[in-house]
C-alpha cells in the first residue's frame, strides 16, 4: 500500500505542476536535489507555482515571459 501511496503523491505532483504550466522532470529534479539541504521553514519554495515564480525570477528581465 505504501508504494501506491507513493506513487499517487508522485502522479499528483506531476499533474499539479502541468496545470501550473511547469516542467514536471526539470521541477522534479531540482527538488530533489535541493529538499535534503532546506530546512522545513523553506519547503513551500519546492512547490510547483513557487518553483516557476523563482525560476523566472532567475532569468534576465529579457527573457521573462508575459
């Protein structure tokens, strides 16, 4: 049962993000990377909607979308 639970949360990240207009693997793998160093208090960075608005925020203002 706890793989399928597992997997669900997987799912619903992924469609989440696509609903959100970001890219499930690129997201994903960020948040891997990054959620053994954050603290607890930062988690909600690794969400998808926020994971776009700091990527854009990332860009030069050129290359940000409308």
């Amino acid at each position: 049962m706890r793989g399928a639970d597992r997997a669900a949360i997987m799912l619903t990240m992924f469609r989440t993000g696509r609903l959100k207009d970001v890219e499930p693997k690129a997201c994903l793998a960020e948040v891997l990377a990054r959620i053994a160093n954050l603290p607890a208090t930062r988690l909600h960075e690794l969400l998808p909607w926020e994971w776009k608005l700091l990527r854009q925020a990332d860009k030069p203002a050129g290359q940000q979308a409308a």
